[in-house]
C-alpha cells in the first residue's frame, strides 16, 4: 500500500491482514516504486495525490510496465469527481476507492483484483498474420477450436486458423519494461483491436502504454497522465485526430509532445496539416517492426 496518510494506511492494514493478507506500507510513490522492483507483489493500493510531484496515476502505468499481472487499486480523495475514476481505469486501474471508505467496500475491491490477477495468469491466444507479420490476440479462442476466422488488426486480411496456428503466450512472455523509469506512451485509436495491436508491441519494446477510444478521451488523458509520446489515428470518434492534436499543441503542460499519427485515410491535406503540427506521418497497414524504430527514433535524446 502506498499513501502518505498514516491513519489509512494502519487502517487498511489491520483489515486486510485479518484476512491473511502479507501488507508492505510505504509513504511516497518513489518508495513504494523501489519496493515493487525488489519484491513480487500482486497487489498494489496506491492513492493518486502523493506529496513529491510522482502522480498516482503514472505510477499505476509503472506497476503495470513492470508485471502486466499486477492488480492496481487507485485511492482519492472525497471530493473526486467520476472523471478521475474514468481516467484511472483507461490507465490500467482495476479497482478505485474514495476517502472515507468502508471495510466492505475495501475488501470487495480487493477480491475483484484478485479475481482479476488470477484471469491474467492465463495464457492468450496470439496468431501472426501471414499477409503483414502483425502478432495479435484471438479473441474468445480456446485450445480446442478447429477452425475460426481472424480478421487482422494491421491490414484486415481475414485467415481461417486452426489451433495449430495459434501460439498461447504466458504472462512472463508480455512482460514489459523492467524499469520504473520507463517512456509513458498514449494510444488512441477506436479500433479496440488495432490499440491493443499497437500496446503490446510498444509494452514489448519496455515502453509504458495507456489506451483511448475517441479523441476527448485521448485529450483527457493527455492532459493528466502526461505520456511522453502520443500515437494516434486520424479519423476518430468525438473529437478527430487533428483536431486532438491541435488541442494537445495548444495546451501549455502538453505543447512539446511529440506525436505520431497513424491512419489510412491518405491525403496530401492531412499529411501537411500533421506535419504543420510537427506529428511523424505513418499509413495503415504498418510494418510492425519500423514502426516501433520509428517510436524508438522519436524518444531518442
């Protein structure tokens, strides 16, 4: 558990420990980031407004950059509004609790993130396209499907696959970074299937990575996470790309960002108005492996 209030930290430690949890306290997020590279936790308590300038938020994206597995409940203050729970849940969050809270309420989030840990520990089905090379996960696949039609993520080709062509992949094989101190990097894109393409390439390259869906959750969390790099696509739900982009240019605490824009809406109009806002230019189907050196590129000193 992480929070620099000492009456909470006893409290939910007397609880949990009753019901036979092992409890480690530490009062920063630096301290509670040193413990987490140093001992096997599965389970992370950590309120959002720390004293240090580390948010809570951030720090819920380095647990999870360090053991995709881990289980991540964020705690805030009472006056939080629902936009903060919103947040903490698109950055990776499985559980949110406000101050007061009840036992009840405590251990009912802990149950669900425990539940939660024990469905990460399977493994996931990955098939490799064999139009683009894109490594993706089957959905609802199981080990005695005989045939399903996969569409691809990257470039759309549909493919009949059997299990045979299927590679099921332990959670220690996506593992991410290592270190806590890992680039934070911002995916939005309204293809749930495309971001989770383009997050797992990027977690398996040591980066950080938050997801949106639309363009005013992508400005949103911008704005409060703060990644160093966002990879967006045009045409988006809500808010347009461009337009997010603008937003993000304009923004004082966001203006320097690099961007990267992917899309395949090709048009002379649109590549100049990303370039005009200083954004690499990418087009659909992408090549999985220049895309992460171009990612590599852009975050290089």
């Amino acid at each position: 558990m992480v929070d620099d209030d000492a009456a909470i930290t006893l409290m939910v430690r007397e609880i949990l420990e009753h019901e036979g949890h092992d409890v480690t306290v530490a009062h920063t997020t630096q301290e509670g980031a040193r413990l987490f590279t140093r001992e096997p936790f599965e389970l992370v308590i950590q309120d959002v407004n720390l004293p240090g300038g580390v948010s809570g938020y951030g720090a819920c994206q380095n647990y999870k950059s360090i053991r995709e597995t881990v289980a991540v409940i964020m705690i805030t203050g009472e006056f939080t509004s629902d936009r903060d729970e919103a947040v903490a849940r698109q950055l990776g969050a499985d559980g949110f609790l406000r101050k007061p809270f009840s036992r009840e309420e405590l251990l009912r989030e802990v149950d669900r993130g425990v539940k939660g840990l024990a469905k990460w520990r399977e493994e996931r089905p990955v098939f490799a396209c064999r139009a683009c090379g894109a490594r993706f996960v089957v959905q609802d696949a199981t080990r005695q499907v005989e045939t399903v039609s996969v569409y691809c993520p990257n470039c759309t080709q549909v493919a009949q696959v059997t299990a045979r062509d299927l590679i099921w992949q332990a959670p220690a094989g996506r593992a991410g970074s290592q270190r806590a101190d890992a680039r934070r990097i911002l995916v939005v894109d309204d293809d749930e299937l495309f971001r989770q393409f383009l997050g797992d390439l990027l977690v398996e390259a040591g980066y950080v990575v938050a997801g949106a869906k639309n363009g005013r959750e992508g400005l949103q969390v911008c704005t409060q996470w703060r990644p160093q790099l966002v990879v967006a696509d045009l045409l988006l739900p809500e808010m347009d790309g461009l337009t997010m982009c603008r937003h993000i240019r304009e923004h004082p605490e966001t203006g320097r960002v690099p961007i990267l824009v992917i899309t395949a809406f090709q048009s002379d109009a649109s590549r100049e108005e990303a370039r005009k806002l200083g954004a690499t230019y990418l087009t659909k189907p992408i090549e999985p492996e220049g895309f992460v050196k171009a990612v590599v590129s852009i975050l290089s000193p």
